[in-house]
C-alpha cells in the first residue's frame, strides 16, 4: 500500500506509541498527541487535531512581548489586505 506523507507520518506514530489495551489514555489520535519524545524527528509533524492546533497557537501568542505582538499583527493585516487584493482581481 503506497501512503502519502501524512498518511505514513500517522502510521509510523500509531505503530509507535498506540496501545488499543490502554483504553483510559484515550484513542490513537489523543495518544498521538500526548506524545512527549520532543526528539523524535516526525515529533512537529505528528497528527493534532485543530483545537489543538489553536491553543498552541494562542499559547505562543500570549507569551511575546507586547512589541512582537504589535509586529506580528501588523504582519497579518498586510498578509490579509493583500490576500484581498488577489481575490478581487
């Protein structure tokens, strides 16, 4: 069976660290997201889900300064002004 990169990122953590015996540590995915081998090389691409995705995100946000906080957002207004322009031709 041929994977695409995603597809065979999951299975080598599933093959990893999932143990369908451990049912009160959760399902595969929330097992693969507890995962704390921060050296494992595929340890950044491993499956999340979107939730937390976002709370890693607003944890990261909240921990800059407020200068590099007036940065990034002036970044992200000049990303979506000139993503707006793109779409309106």
């Amino acid at each position: 069976m041929k994977y695409t990169r995603k597809q065979a990122i999951e299975q080598f953590c599933i093959n990893c660290l999932y143990d369908p015996q451990a049912a009160g540590e959760g399902t595969k995915h929330q097992q693969i997201e507890a995962c704390l081998s921060t050296d494992c090389p595929l340890y950044a691409w491993r499956p999340v889900t979107s939730s937390t995705k976002q709370e890693r995100k607003d944890k990261k946000y909240a921990a800059l300064s407020p200068y590099e906080k007036e940065l990034r957002d002036a970044k992200a207004e000049v990303h979506r002004i000139r993503t707006r322009k793109n779409l309106l031709g």
